[in-house]
C-alpha cells in the first residue's frame, strides 16, 4: 500500500496523528523507535488499522481495574497483530527485509530494557530478603516521623537519587520503602507513589545523565554538559508544586508501631555496595564507553551471584560462629531464628520480578517500534515544528510525553534538528523528561510502581492528581522561560 494509492486529503492526516496523541501510551525511558520505513503508512488503510488496535489496547490497559485482567494481555496481541500487518505490507512491496531489520531492532532495544530491568527487581528483591527494607521502616517508626514527614523523605529522597541514578530504580527502591513504613495504609501509599513518580522524573531533568532524553541532547551537541544544571530550580518547582498540594490530603499520623527486632540478614549491607557499585558502572558505561547501560547491569547481576555464591560456600561456618556468642550472651530468641536461616539464591530473587511489568514493557516497545516505522511519530514532529513557534512546539511535545514515550518524541526532534536556541533546547529537555508524570503509564518510574504496589498505586489513583501535577509542570515551563530569558 503505498501513499501515492492511498486518497485522502491531508487534514486526515493530522486527524490520525492527533488520535495517536490523545490515545496511544508508551512508557520505557531506554527505547528509541525504529526509524520511519520507506514507505509512508500514515494515511493507509493498514496504518490506521494498527492506530486502532494500539488505541484499544491502551483502553484495555487503562481498565485494567475494572476487567481485572493484567495489563501485559492486551499490548502482546498488539504487538503481534501490528508488526505482522507492517511485515504483510512490505512483503507486498517486495521489500521484506527492511520490515525485518526494523522489528529486529525494536527486538533489540526491549532486549536491552528487560536485561536493566530484570537486574534491578532482582538487586530490590534481594535486599528485600536481606530485611533492608524491613530495618529501614523500623528505623523511620523509631525516629518517630509522622506520615507527612515521609511523604518528604521520601520525595526528596527520590529528587536527589534520581539526578545520578535511573528514574525507575529510583522509584522502586522508594516505593519499597513506603510499602514497608506504611504497611496496610493503602490510601497513604498510593499518594507517595504519586509522588515519588513526580520527584522520580524531575530529579532527572537537570543531571546529563539523570534522564536518556538529557543524555540524547547533551551526546548530540546541543547543550554542554553544564549547561544543564540552569534547569535545577525548574525542576524542583516541578517537584514541589504538586507535593505541597497533595500534602493538605495527608492524615497526619504516626506509622504503626513495631513490635518486632529487626535485624538484617548476613550479607545485607555488602549487596547494598553492591548495587550502587552495579549502578555507577551502568552510568559509566554509557556516558564513557558508550555502550548499553544494560551490559553494566548485567555486569553487576555477575557480582551479585558471586557474593552469592560465597553466601551459601560460608553460611555453616557463619551459623556455627554465631550459634556460640548467642550462647554465651544467653539470647535464646536469636539462636531460635538461626534455625529459619536458609541458603541466599539469586535464583528465586529472578523469578520474583514482575513479570506481568517485563511483559508489558515488551508489547508496548513493539507497537510504538511499529507505529514509529509507518511514520506516525515523524509526521507529529514535522507537523509542530513545521507550523507553531518553537517554545509551544516544545511545550506540547511534554503534554504529548505523558501518553507518547518522552524518547521517541526527542529522538524524532533531534532527528530533525531545528533550528533552536539552547534555551528551546533546554525547554524541551525538562517537559519531555518530567511531561511523562501526568500519567501513571506516561514514564518507566510510574509503570514500574504499578507493577510493584499492584492494585494500591494504579492508573486511575494517578489520575486525581493530574490537576496538580499540570500546575507543576506549567509552573516549572514558566520559571525556566523566567530565569533563563537570555537564552533564548
């Protein structure tokens, strides 16, 4: 089916593009599409067609609560329905190959975010073991911190890590926290989660490599690698926007108390190392040797199995040590839970990753790869870029992140390199990164969370805030177009 056979004026064209914008949902921070194939399917009866089964998709993922049925269901038919008509479609053409090379690479790049992925549900599972987690809460109770308090711990916790650590592991790591502090306050939970989500994505708007989008624009020349840190105040009005109106929502009370001792399992504090070295290697990586983050997680899965290993090689010996000084000390309750003690397996902390969420991340990288190839998410640029000033362009393009993944979007830009000054640059460095908290489903962070807080952080609980989370993001667009006037 090629353009020149299909009739249609070119107002439909833009009608397709801004239905592809209202309804499509995509969500990795690692992905960049497949580039536009040599054929133009925007205005085809095919390419609507798969704009149509992605945008039923995305309803039956967004009523996942109501249905019950898991979200990875309906985007893996997708995937498979929409690259089977594109690969139909150029095999007509006598050009099978090229459908084949841009699935590949599709297939390649979900590779790369499930290796990532998969290292950190597995590193968070096994501190988890380690009770990490569990004397963290105890330490937060026993300070005595209220539940507004840690709605701030927490949300600057996750500002602050974010800057130099992936937005998604950031978000688990503190939504592993919240689960354990809060336990059982299901209403209080959801709104960290919403708000670990916003700080998640604005803390990695101002670092070069706090965000993939900052690390596209500062690796293809556009703004120095200091030239950054000007969105730091934008970003943390980003931030605070929304969380000082979500805090008038907090009921104020103190967690419940424990009753229990806590202690960390053998091990625990060296895994802890362990990940922030595995994290920091996956930084390096990227932004020295250029090469995948996912090869330095990988890396790190390596270290972790080999401590691992060690772990059940020295646990006689360890539990024999420990089981004379207990003696000695005369503390029969710990001598009793060596006797619960068993062997650290990296394997079981594998197979406990959420696998609805890997799967899930599977289809929705396929049908945007497939949705990217037939030109829809190059026609969306062309058309803003083509038409509206650069700063609106630029501004819609972050509303437009909450539903279509921030790194296509600025994948699609750079690609075609306006000509914009560093300010503009800038601008659509912060709305892309932190447009994708409007919705749960708009950035990794948010994904990530609903997998992991199931049925208490989901779609529809993000939405109440999105009036709040627009303020902050209109907030954070006008402070930079304030301070940094002279840029543009």
């Amino acid at each position: 089916m090629k353009p020149q056979n299909v009739l249609a004026p070119r107002l439909s064209a833009r009608r397709v593009a801004w239905l592809l914008i209202a309804l499509c949902a995509v969500v990795f921070p690692s992905l960049s599409y497949a580039d536009a194939g040599p054929l133009n399917l925007t205005l085809s009866l095919a390419g609507i067609t798969c704009v149509g089964i992605f945008v039923l998709a995305y309803a039956l993922v967004m009523s996942e609560e109501l249905l019950h049925m898991r979200k990875s269901k309906p985007v893996l038919v997708a995937a498979g329905l929409i690259w089977a008509i594109v690969a139909w479609v150029y095999v007509q053409a006598g050009m099978p190959e090229e459908a084949e090379i841009a699935f590949r690479e599709t297939l390649l790049e979900y590779t790369e975010l499930l290796l990532f992925l998969l290292v950190a549900m597995t590193y968070i599972n096994a501190m988890e073991e380690r009770r990490i987690f569990d004397a963290l809460r105890a330490w937060l109770v026993r300070k005595g911190f209220s539940y507004r308090s840690l709605f701030w711990i927490t949300g600057f916790l996750a500002f602050g890590i974010s800057a130099i650590a992936n937005n998604m592991t950031t978000a688990m790591l503190m939504c592993a926290v919240i689960l354990k502090v809060a336990e059982g306050d299901n209403k209080f939970i959801s709104l960290c989660c919403v708000n670990v989500v916003v700080a998640s994505n604005a803390g990695g708007a101002f670092s070069p490599f706090g965000d993939i989008t900052t690390l596209m624009v500062w690796q293809a020349g556009q703004v120095p690698f200091s030239g950054f840190f000007v969105l730091l105040l934008p970003a943390i009005v980003n931030f605070m926007v929304p969380a000082v109106i979500m805090n008038f929502f907090i009921v104020n009370r103190q967690p419940a108390a424990l009753t229990e001792s806590v202690w960390l399992k053998r091990g625990a504090r060296r895994i802890i190392a362990l990940f922030l070295l595995t994290v920091a290697i996956s930084v390096l990586c990227h932004s020295i040797l250029h090469l995948p983050p996912a090869m330095g997680m990988m890396f790190g899965l390596g270290l972790l199995q080999f401590f691992g290993y060690y772990l059940r090689r020295s646990l006689p010996r360890s539990l024999e040590r420990k089981r004379v000084r207990y003696s000695r000390r005369g503390d029969w309750k710990k001598l009793e839970q060596l006797g619960s003690v068993v062997p650290f397996d990296i394997f079981s902390r594998i197979a406990r990753s959420e696998w609805d969420t890997l799967l899930f991340f599977y289809g929705v990288v396929l049908c945007v790869g497939g949705l990217g190839f037939m030109g829809y998410l190059s026609l969306l640029s062309e058309t803003l870029y083509g038409s509206w000033n650069p700063i609106w362009a630029n501004v819609v393009l972050g509303l437009i992140s909450a539903v279509v993944d921030n790194i296509p979007v600025m994948f699609a830009v750079l690609s075609m390199a306006p000509d914009m000054s560093e300010g503009n640059w800038l601008l659509i460095t912060l709305t892309a990164g932190v447009g994708g908290s409007l919705l749960a489903m708009g950035s990794a962070a948010g994904v990530a969370l609903m997998g992991q807080a199931r049925g208490i952080y989901t779609f529809m609980v993000h939405l109440r805030w999105v009036p709040a989370i627009f303020l902050g993001y209109a907030a954070s667009v006008a402070t930079h177009l304030f301070i940094n006037a002279s840029m543009f």
